[in-house]
C-alpha cells in the first residue's frame, strides 16, 4: 500500500476531499482525520509510509522538520522517540497523520 492509497482509505474513499483539504488544511477536521482514535491506529499502521514521506521533504534533519509543524508543541527528544522509537505521543502522532494527509493532499 502506498501512503496516498492509505490517505484515501482512511478518508472512506473520498478521494474528492483531497482539494479541500489542500485548501483549507488538515485543522479543519476531515474523517479518519479529526479524532486521536483515529490519527493514532493510523500512524501506528502507516509509520513506515510516513517516515519516508518525511524524508522526501526535509530539508534540514527530520526531528527538525517535524518540530517546526505549527500544530505541534513538542521537544526534540518526544518527537524522536514517537518518530523513530517506541513512543506514541498523542501530539505527534497527530502531527505526522496530518502530515501524510496534506502531503498528499497537495499532490492534487
């Protein structure tokens, strides 16, 4: 499965959403996309998917790319240990599903 495929699943299959969320950004609460009990099982399943998305588009390291997403307020060591380790923080797992979601989004 690729991330978009995975994106487009957890959206039911509105693959019509996508321009909306490129418009108006992940914020505005999309299904599958607004609630922790979803962001977090889909992170969890799509982690993989996600890292490698984030290594396309960092530019400088990527605990430092995710540390500059405006939705999160977390330090350096939470966000590695939720990206490359075994934690699970709530707010970064949420930043890194609304990443994959407007990542893909803007490739509509």
């Amino acid at each position: 499965m690729t991330l978009r495929e995975a994106v487009i699943k957890q959206l039911g299959g509105d693959v019509e959403l996508l321009g909306d969320v490129a418009k108006y950004g992940a914020q505005e609460g999309w299904r599958g996309f607004t609630y922790t009990k979803d962001t977090i099982p889909f992170v969890r399943e799509h982690k993989a998917l996600i890292l490698t998305r984030l290594k396309v588009e960092a530019v400088t390291s990527v605990i430092e790319f995710v540390s500059c997403f405006r939705c999160l307020d977390a330090d350096l060591d939470t966000i590695a240990a939720s990206v490359y380790g075994k934690e699970e923080d709530t707010q970064v797992y949420n930043a890194l599903a609304w990443f994959a979601l407007e990542a893909i989004a803007g490739e509509e």
